[in-house]
C-alpha cells in the first residue's frame, strides 16, 4: 500500500480527499498534515510518505517554502510533489511542472488526481 500525505491547510480538503481515497483502500493510505509545520514534524518522526500532495498558498508557510525546506533534506528530497492549488496562473503552473512531479489546479476531478498518482508511483 502506497501512503499519500496531503498537505492542506483547509481540514475540508484533507477530509474531502480522505473520503474519496475510500474507494482505493488497499491502495492508497491517505495522511493529513495541516500546515508546513505539521509537514515536517510528521516526516521528522519517520513517517515517510510515497507521494505528497502539497497545497501551494498556506499562510505562515506556503508550499513553495515547504518545497525548499523538503529539498534541503536529502531524506526527503527524493519523495515525489503533486503541487494542488486554486492558483491558475501560468507561472504556478510553470513551477509546479518544474519543481514538482506534477501540478492540478483545484477543483479537480478524482479520477484524474489518480491517474496522475499512478503514473508518479508507476501503480497502474
């Protein structure tokens, strides 16, 4: 089983996708993090996910600055980056294809956010 953590400051996103991830037990272990902070204490204790899901625009910490903090660490460097945001700019975009493994502009469809997971985690 593959564990996934989101990154969300909204807990209604994280619920949201914990409730769709239902469908693909035995798949996908969802986690929650709400805030960078958050993030990082959990990866600190060890809980090492296959994939993030990482909101970009969190206050105190926005993604991209969990994005260096997690590329300073040559633990977790190597962790693949879904950059999720409401951002639909083309520099968000740009970066998030960039920096990332993959970048999907909220609101998405499940259906797509898995086949992205598949790919990056090469599950299909």
């Amino acid at each position: 089983m593959k564990k996934i953590l989101v990154v969300d400051d909204e807990p209604d996103q994280i619920i949201t996708l914990k409730y769709l991830f239902k469908n693909f037990e035995g798949k996908y272990e969802l986690i929650g993090a709400n805030s960078g902070e958050e993030c990082l204490n959990l990866l600190g204790r060890g809980e090492a996910p296959d994939l993030i899901l990482l909101d970009i625009m969190m206050p105190e910490m926005s993604g991209w600055e969990l994005f260096d903090k997690l590329q300073d660490n040559p633990s977790w460097k190597q962790i693949p980056i879904v950059f999720l945001t409401a951002r639909t700019d083309d520099i968000a975009e740009d970066a998030g294809k960039i920096l990332g493994s993959d970048y999907i502009e909220k609101p998405f469809e499940i259906d797509e956010l898995i086949s992205r997971i598949d790919r990056i985690l090469d599950t299909q």
